[in-house]
C-alpha cells in the first residue's frame, strides 16, 4: 500500500507515520499544515489513509475466535493466550482509532471549508 501518495502531491502536509500501531500524536503544527493545504486531492488521499486504521479490528474479532474453538478442542492454554492478544487487540484498536480520528477531525474540517469556499 502506498501509504504516502498524498504527500507525493502535497508535500507540505505531515507525515501521520506508518505504525500498524497506528498514526502518531498530532502537534499543533500538523494541525495547521493541514488548515494550511489547498489540495483536495492529497487531502482526500490523507483522509483516506487514516479511515484504512478501523481495518485494525479484524484483530479483535479473530482472537476470540481461535479462543472458542481452542476452549473446543480442549486447549485451556491457546485459548488464555488468544483471549490476552484480544485485549492488547482491543486496546491497540482503540488507541489507533482515537489518534485517527483526531487527524481526521482535522482533514475533514479543512476539506469542507475548501469546499465552502468553492475551491
């Protein structure tokens, strides 16, 4: 995946990083980079990128998954193991989803008042 298209066409905007973790602490100079673009297409892409980290759940719905059927199959360990990656999954999630939708809130304010503005 080509993480980073929208900077190849705005280079002004941040790097929000690559982390599965997901995107770093927005400072208050991403912020104003991002107030600062004119480009909507890079910051559709940027947009973009950062709604592709709600993808990181599948995690949280494939460790209770193995978890049951291990508890099936009579592996009490498997299945303590899965349940403890679906908790640092679902905090993990979380977190990644919390910094996204902070940039988020960013981007998708900057692209509507270029909209307004009938840019």
């Amino acid at each position: 995946m080509a993480t980073h298209r929208y900077r190849e066409i705005d280079p002004s905007l941040p790097n929000v990083g690559t982390s599965a973790r997901g995107p770093k602490h927005m400072k208050l100079e991403d912020a104003q980079a991002i107030m600062a673009s004119t480009d909507l297409l890079a910051l559709g892409l940027l947009l973009g990128y950062l709604r592709s980290y709600a993808a990181t759940a599948g995690a949280i719905m494939f460790a209770p998954a193995v978890a049951a059927i291990a508890l099936i199959l009579g592996s009490t360990t498997v299945a303590v193991i899965f349940l403890a990656v679906f908790g640092l999954a679902s905090w993990t999630v979380m977190e990644a989803r919390r910094c996204a939708r902070q940039w988020e809130g960013v981007v998708t304010t900057r692209i509507a008042e270029l909209v307004a503005r009938g840019q």
